[in-house]
C-alpha cells in the first residue's frame, strides 16, 4: 500500500468559508474513505490569510503563488494499491462540484539513515 496526497485547489483563489452541505459532504466524503481503511491522515485546512512564498535570493512575498489563479486550500493523504486507485477517491471530492482541482501525488518515503 502506498501513501497518496490529495491537494486541493479552488478555483478562484482564497476560499470562502464552506457552507454547512459543503461541510457535510466533506465529511461524507473523509467517512467513506475511512471507513474503508483508506485515510492515512484527515490532513488540514490551509490558511489564506497567514501565508508567506519565500523565493530564491531571499525574496519573501506575501501570500501562497499570487501569480496563479488557483489557491491550495487542504490537503489529506490516503492509502491506496497505485495512482489509479488514488485518483477514483479524488474523483468522489465534493470540491469538483464548485469547480475547484484535486491535485493526486504520491508520497515518495525515504529511508531512515
């Protein structure tokens, strides 16, 4: 079993604050993945406010990727067998519906020295 993260993005850079459906259907959504002992970690919200880019030479900006017009708002990692099966748990993410992204990564783990 291998350790996916799944990034979320909306699509209009900093989020809103979700309604209480959006919220359930987050948690439905967490749940089902849980309940199939799928959930590696339930991950964090990411702040929108409280966010500093620090860039080569020292440079530090205010705010995550302002040149984008998307905003990572969260993440969560799940266990699965390979992207594949990553990927259909991203495609259940409520977020599509408001049209935001579900970036899927794999965590690559190095060995303890």
């Amino acid at each position: 079993m291998k350790e996916f993260v799944l990034i979320f993005r909306n699509k209009d850079g900093k989020h809103d604050d979700p309604t209480p459906d959006m919220l359930q259907e987050r948690m439905n959504w967490l749940a089902g993945i849980a309940a199939r002992n799928r959930l590696a970690n339930a991950g964090n919200s990411l702040s929108a406010d409280s966010a500093k880019t620090v860039r080569p030479d020292n440079i530090v900006t205010d705010g995550p990727f302002t040149e984008i017009k998307e905003f990572i708002n969260g993440y969560v990692i799940v266990l699965a067998m390979d992207i594949d099966e990553a990927v259909e748990m991203a495609k259940a993410n409520p977020l599509l519906k408001a049209g935001g992204t579900v970036e899927v990564r794999e965590v690559i783990v190095r060995k303890k020295q």
